[in-house]
C-alpha cells in the first residue's frame, strides 16, 4: 500500500500536476514556466514532458518550443462510456434549441478527426437534413467540424496539412491556407458557419460546448435553407446557440 502511493506521488501524480498546469487562458507553456508553476527543477519536468510528449499526451509546438495539451486526452475522453448519459442531459436544452430557432438542432462530438453526430432534434419547419445519429461528416466542410478544427485540436494547422480537403459543393474550401484563415477567424469570433458548403441551399450555424475549465466537450449547431439564414437571422441564431451552450457547460462542469 505505501509502495503504490509512493509511485502515484512519484509519476502519477506529477504527470497530472503537469496537466493541470495549463487552462483556456494558458494554452501552452514553457518548461521554465512549467517547473516554476510545479516547484520543481527544469530537468524534472523535461523528462515527464518527454514521456508525455511519446504518448500524445503533451505536444510541443515547433514554432516556439512550448508545451500544450494533446490529442490523446480527447482520444481517451471519447472511450469514456458518458454519450448516452450526454445525450440525455443534453436532450431538453437541444429540444429548447430548435424550438427557440425553428430549425434543426445538431450535437456532435470530435471523433478521430471527423464530425460524430451524438444527437439531432427537428425544428418546427421539419427541413431535410442529410445528417444522422451515429454518422460521421468530414471536418472542413461542416460548421461543426470547423469549430473541432478551431477549440479541440491544439494544433490545427498541422491537421489541416494532414486532412483530405475534397469538395463537396462549388462553395467547400479546399485550399489549406484559405480554411486555417477560416479557423483563426472562428477562434476570435466564437461560432463557424457553413455557407452551402456542405449541402447546396443548406446553412448552419454552430459553436462550441467548453467546461469551466475551457476544455472542449461538444459542438452544436442550427441548420436552415439558405433563404432563411441571412445576416441577421444568423446572429439571432448564434445567440440562441452560445445560450445554449452556456447551459450545457453549466451541467457539465
């Protein structure tokens, strides 16, 4: 009993000190300001940083030497058996969406780099929607995939290289550059549009679901004909979405 608590104290425990470390205001981090933060010495922290780092757990950051979060904490968080319970939780808040917006409501989940649809809630105009439970959509080209693009990958413009930008419709960006400028512009602004790139005559609106600590948890979304989507009915719905978004982070924090 003294020899396990020893190794938690020993690695455990300082790995996910080491976690904790970062936040959504600080993104990411040195190892001088990591071993500052921990009460440590800069060696110390190398060595579990390098150990992370193997494991996906941590990724550096080629630019600038530092440290962030990495894929392998969503990759283990999706294997967490919560989607059902999610999904219940989360059913009268989307079921208040669509009702409020008219329109058909969307949650999904960032899923080995594609858009899983968790749920799906009609409006009262019943539009039909090429989307289903349990499907799965590429990133680049949906509202949702490009706020996943823009909150849930640390390092976006590394996948965006990796990714098959294949067009869908005439208005799908497919050009890398064009879609990280896409991204950085989602990430100021807090919500992503799909202006028919996924589905001609089809627009959705879509932001993301954080916890209290900023973390990625979800994507939601509205999708609508184009001819009701314009400029103002857009922002009524983004505010719609950020509410609701706001209510989900209160039950999942």
């Amino acid at each position: 009993m003294n020899t396990t608590k020893k190794i938690l104290n020993t690695s455990v425990a300082k790995a996910f000190q080491i976690l904790d470390c970062f936040s959504s205001h600080i993104e990411e981090l040195g190892v001088t300001e990591l071993a500052h933060k921990m009460g440590t010495n800069k060696s110390a922290v190398y060595r579990m940083l390098a150990t992370m780092e193997t494991l996906n757990v941590i990724q550096q950051n080629s630019d600038n030497g530092k440290y962030r979060l990495g894929l392998k904490l969503f990759e283990l968080g999706q294997k967490v058996p919560i989607n059902k319970n999610f999904i219940a939780k989360a059913k009268p808040y989307m079921e208040a969406l669509a009702k409020q917006a008219g329109e058909t409501a969307h949650l999904a989940i960032y899923k080995d780099h594609k858009v899983y649809f968790l749920d799906k809630v009609v409006g009262r105009h019943d539009l039909q929607i090429n989307s289903q439970i349990g499907s799965e959509k590429a990133l680049h080209c949906t509202a949702l995939g490009k706020i996943m693009l823009a909150f849930a990958e640390p390092n976006y413009k590394s996948t965006i290289k990796k990714l098959t930008l294949q067009s869908v419709t005439k208005n799908t960006i497919i050009n890398p550059e064009k879609l990280t400028s896409e991204i950085e512009k989602i990430k100021q602004q807090g919500f992503a549009l799909d202006l028919e790139e996924n589905e001609i005559g089809l627009v959705c609106v879509a932001v993301p679901v954080c916890n209290n600590h900023g973390q990625f948890i979800a994507a939601i979304s509205t999708s609508g004909p184009s001819a009701r989507f314009n400029k103002d009915e857009i922002q009524t719905y983004t505010g719609d979405l950020k509410h609701t978004a706001q209510q989900l982070k209160l039950i999942f924090s």
